[in-house]
C-alpha cells in the first residue's frame, strides 16, 4: 500500500491490520505461507513506485558492503521504487527497532530487515503488523515463534553453508583418529553463526568423524574480533595440535591467520581453515596458501529483493523462503575464481 494511500485511510486500515495480526499471528506454523499480516498489507503499487524502508545490520564485513550497495543500487535503478530509506544499524539490535518504529510512523510501503539476531523481534513486528505494512526480511532469519509476522525471508541457507563445511572436513580428516577443531563463530544469536555452527557438526556427527571442539568463541564477524579470539585460542592452547579453524566468514578467518602468522606458524599448513562468505580478499588469501576451503555465501541479491517488494506491496502469494544460489571452492579453484569475485 502506497504511503501516501495509506495516511489517508486512516484507523480504518490500523483496525484492519490489527485484526489480521490477532488472528493469525499466534498460529506459529503452518498457514497458507504467507502469514497474518499480507494481505491486509498488500495494497498494490502505484505509478508514483513504493517507499521501502530497509533496516541494514551494519557495515562489519566486505559481504554487508557489497549487500547495502546491491540493494541501494538495485532501488535507485527500479522504476517501481520511489524511494529507499536505508538505516545502518551498527549491529545494534536496538537501532534496528528504533528503524522500524521510524519506518511505521512514517508509513512507508513495506519494511526490509535483515535482523541482526534470531530474537527479541515480536513486538515491533507486531507493531509493524498491526499498522498493515508487511515486513521482508533480508538475509537473515529470526526465530519459528515469530514467522507470522514476517511475509516471506530472502537469503542464504546458513544450515546447508555449515552443512558443506562439514562435508569437507570429514572428507579431509577421514583418516585422523581425533580431528582437533577451533570455531571462529559469528555474532550471538545471529541466525547464520548458530546455522554455520549446527549444520556443520551435525554432519560430523551423522559421519561419526572422531573430532574434538577444542574451542569455540564468537569474533562478532569482524576481522578485530576474529583476530584477538585467535590470539587467545594460541595462548590458551597452542597451535601444534590444532588440524582445523572453522571461521564463520571471511573477516575472521583473514584476522585469525593474521594472528597465526604472528604467533610463527603457517596459516594453511601448520592448520587448515574454512571461511564463509568468498570475498576476493577470501579467495586472494586462498591463492596465497593461507586457506582451505571456502564456502560462498551470495550478497548480490538487491535486484530480486525488489521483485520481492513489489511482490510483497501487491499482496502475491510468496514461498516463506527463498534461498540464494551459492557454491564451494577448494585450492583448486581459487586462482580461477578470484577475477570473478562481485565483492
Ligand atoms: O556471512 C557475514 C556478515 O548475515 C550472511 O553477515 C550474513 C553474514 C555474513 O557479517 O560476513
């Protein structure tokens, strides 16, 4: 619904939407997939294009760059958007609640949050909800209980990019009696640091390879924090008995084998390491030798998101989820893939 439709229907609209928010919002599953909030939201766009508000994590890594400008890129170009309200969060949940509330009072069309953790999201999307503007996420997810109050999430299968690291590392390791790990893990609470970690060890588990945790700490996505836990890992445990640093994207994995490197070991060798994500600072260090394998985790998805908003504003039946193509990169490929990355 257009924003400048919508101020002028008034209670009648908020009467509506709460309504639909009451009734379906406690179902937590099942439903016809597109949750309580969508059709009461979807009031079609108009020749003047749509007012989408987007609440953005942050700008901790070379993935969340290329994200933002993808999206801002992909509104500026779209005839159907007449304006993107961009809100940089700082990994703040709170700002981006602060955003959301802002994009309500303002009534803009439909609402983009690519939610910093999984939870804590219920009651501004039910504000949200109750106002009639339907909600995309981007990116991340947020936790089951709340995915009613959603209309439908485009991103990453974080399980499955866990699930390939996985899947490496039992065929690397399958002949070590007891694979020593370190877990690089993201932000707490995000969706993709608990994904990347449970789909990873599950697979380990389902191919019962003899591993042992020695330590897993959170580096918030960043290359600092990534460097500094890497730092404690070597003087809590040493690297000599380490085989494997899983890092949960590229920033923590480039600060780490800085660490490596300054503690006199050879990233790559002395200890083998996965990223996710697959920037071209990723895939340079991979050329260098300092890294194993890496996982792709796709930003560029700012051009299908606008589908998906004018979708969204139209009130279409959409799939809850629809995830991002991505692949998986070994030393083989990088010296061929490393022109070719978009970020
Ligand atoms: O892997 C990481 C970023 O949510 C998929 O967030 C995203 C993750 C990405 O900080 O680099």
């Amino acid at each position: 619904m257009l924003k400048k439709t919508l101020a002028g229907l008034g209670a009648g609209a908020l009467l509506l939407g709460m309504t639909a928010c009451g009734t379906e919002g406690g179902g937590g599953s099942g439903g016809d997939g597109n949750g309580g909030c969508v059709s009461e939201g979807g009031g079609g766009a108009s020749d003047d294009g749509l007012v989408v508000g987007f609440a953005q994590v942050g700008a901790e890594s070379a993935w969340r760059t290329a994200n933002s400008e993808s999206v801002q890129s992909a509104a500026e170009a779209d005839d159907r958007i007449a304006e993107l309200q961009f809100v940089d969060a700082q990994q703040e949940q709170e700002n981006q609640i602060e955003a959301i509330r802002t994009f309500v009072t303002q009534q803009v069309d439909v609402i983009v949050l690519a939610p910093v953790v999984e939870t804590g999201w219920t009651d501004v999307l039910t504000e949200a909800c109750d106002a009639g503007i339907p909600v995309i996420l981007a990116d991340r997810g947020i936790e089951d209980a709340d995915e009613d109050l959603y209309v439908t999430r485009l991103g990453s299968d974080f399980v499955e990019e866990g699930r390939k690291a996985g899947a490496w590392t039992v065929e690397t390791f399958a002949d070590d009696d007891n694979t020593r790990i370190l877990e690089l893990e993201g932000t707490v609470g995000s969706a993709p640091a608990n994904d990347r970690n449970s789909g990873f060890f599950d697979v380990l588990d389902e191919e019962s390879l003899p591993y042992e945790l020695v330590d897993s700490q959170s580096g918030d996505f960043t290359a600092e924090g990534g460097k500094s836990v890497m730092e404690t890992f070597i003087s809590t445990h040493g690297l000599d008995d380490i085989d494997l640093l899983y890092a949960h994207n590229d920033e923590m994995g480039l600060g780490a084998i800085q660490a490596i490197e300054e503690a006199g070991y050879t990233p790559g060798e002395d200890i083998q390491i996965i990223i996710v994500d697959g920037s071209k600072a990723g895939f340079e260090a991979g050329v260098a030798g300092k890294l194993n394998y890496i996982v792709e985790c796709n930003p560029v998805f700012g051009e299908q998101l606008m589908d998906v908003a004018v979708q969204v504003a139209e009130g279409e039946e959409l799939d809850k989820f629809t995830a991002v193509e991505e692949s998986v990169y070994g030393p083989d490929d990088f010296e061929a893939e490393v022109d070719n990355r978009q970020f």
